[in-house]
C-alpha cells in the first residue's frame, strides 16, 4: 500500500440519491475509484520534481499498447496500463508497485474531483454562452444571431475571445470541494455529495482537497 499519495484514478458510475439520518435527501455521485498500482517515479534529482505515475487497473487490449510504452513497463518491471497520471505525495515509503485504494480518502473530508465534460458537438450562442436572443415578434430578423461581434470602420477586426458560436463541452472541468459521503473498501467505490464532470464510464482524477471548506 502506496501511503503519502494525494490521488487516484477513478471511472463516473452514476448519480443517484441517499437519505440521512434526518430524513435529508441528498445527491450524490457514485466513482468507482482505483484500485490503481505504482508505475513509475520522478526524483526532484533526475526530473526537477517529485511525482508517483499511477496506472488505473482495468481491463483493455494490450495491442493498444505501442513499442515506447511497452518498453517503459518493461523498464519498470509492472503489468502494462492503458491510462496514466501523475500525482504528488509526501513521504519515501511510495515504491514502483505498490497499489493506491480508494481507502485513500477513508480520513478524507473533501475531494476534488478533475474529469471532461460532455461534448455537446457545434453550439450556437444561446445554448453554449446563455444569450438572450432577439424578440419572437412578428417581423423581428434576430432571433438566435449573436449580434454584432465587432465594429466595422475601428478596429475593422474582430476582438480575441468574443463569444461566438463553437464546440461546446469535451472540457477540463475541476470541482472543487465535494463531501465525501461514503468510501467503500470493497467494492471500490467513493460516494461524493453533488456532481461530476463527464458521461458515465468517464475518465476522472480525484484527489484529496487542496483548499478545503473552511480555509
């Protein structure tokens, strides 16, 4: 067991809601987190920083894999992953090899949770930025326009960062702060109170709080 690591892989389950004890409904969000295993290391001496890389263990095909990353799992000396993050930690007890739970977060009170949002595909102004559109009267010509983007005669060009028609979601998006409601040894599961970025099955970094509630 890998101690002093601030994080671990994990996959989106689902959303559902829990009762407390007062008879409060809440929603939560259901990761599977982990189990995750020790792949590589860097030393402030080599790389300028210290690091853990750690592999999330699920199944995949290993034909997947191409020759450099094969070979970095070789070096190492650990069954081959398909996906993998770094993460920070404190201490030198945390070896190539050692497995990362979700028993992490067992004294953890807040969690942040990194995933990527749902991609939306091509988006006009009203959905992907909430415009407000023309008026729905007869002989109105604006209704889902952006309206002007620019003034013609100066500076005859259009600003950077003018909100415009585009792709929406498939975004880094980080919460910060969610309660951790439940961890489950077991199964791997970390119940979290609120949202999470991403579709279920998705991709998600948790780690425990770097500004937690309070401070």
């Amino acid at each position: 067991m890998a101690d002093g690591v601030d994080g671990i892989l994990g996959r989106k389950v689902g959303m559902t809601q829990i009762f407390r004890e007062d008879g409060a409904i809440v929603p939560v969000t259901i990761l599977r987190a982990g189990p995750c295993v020790v792949v590589g290391k860097r030393t402030r001496e080599k790389d300028g920083y210290e690091a853990v890389q750690l592999g999330l263990v699920e199944s995949f095909s290993k034909a997947s894999l191409n020759k450099p990353r094969r070979g970095f799992f070789e070096k190492n000396n650990v069954a081959p992953l398909k996906t993998m993050r770094e993460f920070g930690y404190t201490g030198e007890a945390v070896g190539v090899g050692d497995s990362v739970k979700v028993d992490l977060f067992a004294d953890t009170a807040f969690v942040d949770v990194i995933g990527e949002s749902k991609g939306k595909g091509f988006a006009g102004v009203i959905k992907r930025h909430k415009f407000g559109g023309g008026r729905a009267t007869h002989g109105s010509m604006f209704h889902r326009a952006p309206g002007s983007i620019g003034s013609s005669a100066f500076p005859s060009r259009v600003f950077k960062g003018v909100r415009m028609p585009g792709h929406m979601g498939s975004r880094r998006v980080s919460v910060k702060n969610l309660e951790v409601v439940e961890v489950d040894a077991e199964k791997n599961l970390l119940v979290v109170k609120g949202a999470v970025p991403g579709a279920r099955g998705s991709l998600v970094v948790i780690r425990k709080a770097r500004a937690a509630k309070g401070n």
